[in-house]
C-alpha cells in the first residue's frame, strides 16, 4: 500500500510494516511476522525494487510480531538490522517481563490471534546478530532515519522520525487500533512493560511536528502527531478514572 511518494506499508491494521523508498535504496520499519514476506516481495515489485534494494531494517523494539522476516534478511541478504541495545536481548528471543491482566473483547482477541497464526506468529525465527541503534542517532540508510528514546512498552523501545516523509514511526509506543478490545483511534497499546512511562514518553515526540503517525498495530495517522499524543494521553486518563471507580465500588 502507498501512502506517500515515497512510504509504503504492508501488512494490515492488526500488523504493520513500513517502507521507505528513496534513490538511494529502501529502509523497511519493523518486521511483522515471518509471513509477511511475501507481502514484502511484492510490495517492492510493485515500486519497481527488488530485495537487494533493502539497505537496513530498523526495529522498533524486539517482540516478535515486530521482528518477523529481519533475520532472513539479514541473513540470506546482507541486510543489516538496527535495535537499541536495551531490546538486542528480546529481539533474539529473550524473556518478555510478566505484564498484567489485559481488557479483551472475545471477537478483536480472536481476529488477532488468527491472523498470527495465519502470517506464521508461531515460527518467528529471532535474531542472531543486530547493529545498536541509541537515541539520538541519525542511521545511515536511505531517509536518514533519526532514533529518538520511547521507553515504556519495552525497555528499548524507539521512535523512528524520518523528515523525507514527514512521519514518525511508533511501533508499540502507541496504538491506533487495540488489537485486544478492537478500539480503534489513538490510545495506549497494550502487553506494555511499563505502561506510565510509556505514556510520558510520547511528549519527546512532538518536537517532529510530523504529520504521519505511524504505529505497528492500526490504521496510519495522518492528523500530526500533538493531536496524537494529547488523543492517547486523553485515553489513558479516562481509563485510571473508570480504573478508579471500579475500585472504590
């Protein structure tokens, strides 16, 4: 799918992939599962670009609905992967921290789980070798990719700005769609580490000014990236209070 002269995605709402296109060759954002490859494939016949076009993949963060296709790049290509080195661990099938209890509505559970199974969620082959990428890094691949700390949903999470394309990528830092309750806009995501410093971290997004926000599960958001951030930050605040009534019943 294009959304832009030069941004491409893949995969859908419940899992995204993003691609950067420029004469200097193509950056792929986040992995998606392991059977997304040929939505890969065929997305860069279509712009006209083969695999030896990909230049870098940059994870947002490690877990494995993000890390998907990278290590067959990497490895059967000479791609190489970028990470931030608190998440190197988990991109190379670490431990994930216990969380807490998710809200789930059976039907948005269920379509989630499905469409794992069907892109190969259960074969994700992990990474065994990554570049670090640390905040504040420009990386030297096609867009210039510039790193910015998101930690929250992980230890190691990033943002991705890329002024070419006027978008910043979010992976987990936010959702537009929950892949759990099937609320669609933008709210916080869930299976998140630390779920307040996730929130807090969105504020280091705003200096961008970017008009595409662009997270790894839900529709690409195109209203700039203030109205994103005040939109989750609203969401999360109506939640504690519906979270604090609850209690005191």
């Amino acid at each position: 799918m294009r959304l832009g002269p030069s941004l491409h995605r893949i995969g859908s709402d419940i899992i995204a992939v993003y691609l950067i296109d420029t004469a200097d060759g193509v950056t792929v954002i986040d992995a998606g599962l392991a059977g997304h490859w040929p939505e890969l494939v065929a997305e860069l016949e279509s712009m006209g670009r083969t695999l030896s076009d990909v230049k870098g993949v940059v994870l947002t963060h490690g877990d494995s609905d993000h890390v998907g296709f990278a290590e067959r790049l990497r490895r059967d290509h000479g791609v190489p992967v970028y990470v931030h080195p608190a998440d190197a661990a988990r991109a190379k099938g670490g431990d994930k921290p216990s969380i807490a209890r998710q809200q789930m509505k059976l039907g948005a559970a269920l379509s989630f789980v499905v469409y794992s199974l069907r892109k190969n969620g259960l074969r994700t082959t992990h990474l065994t070798e990554v570049h670090e990428a640390y905040e504040g890094d420009t990386l030297a691949l096609p867009g210039s990719p510039q790193i910015i700390g998101l930690p929250g949903h992980s230890a190691g999470s990033i943002a991705i700005y890329v002024p070419l394309v006027d978008a910043v990528f979010v992976g987990d830092g936010l959702t537009t769609r929950h892949v759990l309750t099937g609320q669609v806009g933008p709210q916080p995501a869930p299976f998140t580490d630390d779920p307040d410093q996730a929130i807090a971290s969105l504020r280091v997004l705003l200096p961008t000014g970017a008009q595409w926000v662009l997270p790894g599960h839900g529709a690409p958001w195109s209203g700039g990236v203030a109205a994103a951030v005040a939109a989750v930050e609203a969401a999360a605040t109506a939640a504690a209070a519906r979270a604090a009534r609850a209690a005191r019943r």
